[in-house]
C-alpha cells in the first residue's frame, strides 16, 4: 500500500504551509487563506495567532460567514489548488492512502480532503461539496449586503 505523506514531512506540494492558491487575486498559502478568514469579535489576527483558536465567525472574500462553514471552505482552497495545479492530480492517483503526520487535534486535515478529492474525483468533489459552498457564500454575501 503507497501512503503520501501530506506535510512538510513528506511531498511539500501537499502541506497547507507550502501549497498556494490564488483566491480573490490574492496568491497566498492554503494555511494563510484558512486562518486569516478567522474572526474573533470582529477583531483580524495575523494568521499565526489564529492557528488553534476558535473563532467567532469567518470573513471570506470580504463577507462574513457561519462557524459551520469552516470545513467547506478548507475544503474549496484544497478543490482551487488542484484546479491550479492540475499535474498534483495525477500524482495522488498513485496513492492508496494519504496521511499527515502533523495532524494533531485539528477539524481539518489536509489528508482527509486530499483523499476525497481522489476518492470523488474534481467533478463530484465540486458537485457535493464546492458547488453547494459557493451557493451559500452568495447568499451570505446578498444577505449582509441587504442588511448594510
């Protein structure tokens, strides 16, 4: 069985540290993008004083977001990264598992999201986790655009 170490244990192409994805024209880590979206009382934190704090709520893109949408985001930057990566796809198809070693308490690993994108394959993984994020985040978005 071929295991990928998903950290900066192993291939760095697939550690949140080192993978970056330009969201919103801003070239960053998947690592900076997740914890910079962390709000706490509406207070913006460097991302790592954030790494490991629960926040309050998300600002993505400019537009506030639930908790609950933590992991769905995580998720999205992982699907962006592929799509702008696409040869990473070809390297994960050679592995059985993946894993990361790093892992700790966290509610998202890399690894895990790493593996469902193998397993769903890009068009599922969009079709039943990105696309239904993306739906939500405009309604988000309508929504504290309404209330301004």
């Amino acid at each position: 069985m071929r295991i990928l170490e998903c950290s900066t244990e192993g291939d760095t192409r697939f550690s949140a540290l080192v993978a970056k994805v330009n969201i919103g024209g801003e070239l960053k880590t998947i690592e900076e993008h997740y914890q910079d979206s962390k709000r706490f009382n509406s207070i913006n934190t460097k991302y790592t004083s954030a790494k490991g704090l629960k926040p309050d709520n998300l600002e993505v893109l400019g537009s506030k977001l639930p908790l609950k949408e933590m992991s769905n985001w995580y998720k999205m930057l992982w699907y962006y990264y592929f799509i702008q990566n696409e040869g990473l796809l070809k390297v994960i198809e050679k592995y059985d598992a993946f894993n990361d070693a790093k892992r700790g308490n966290s509610l998202n690993c890399q690894a895990d999201v790493i593996s469902m994108i193998k397993e769903y394959g890009m068009k599922d993984f969009y079709d039943l986790v990105v696309q239904p994020f993306e739906a939500r985040f405009e309604l988000y978005k309508k929504k504290q655009e309404l209330a301004e």
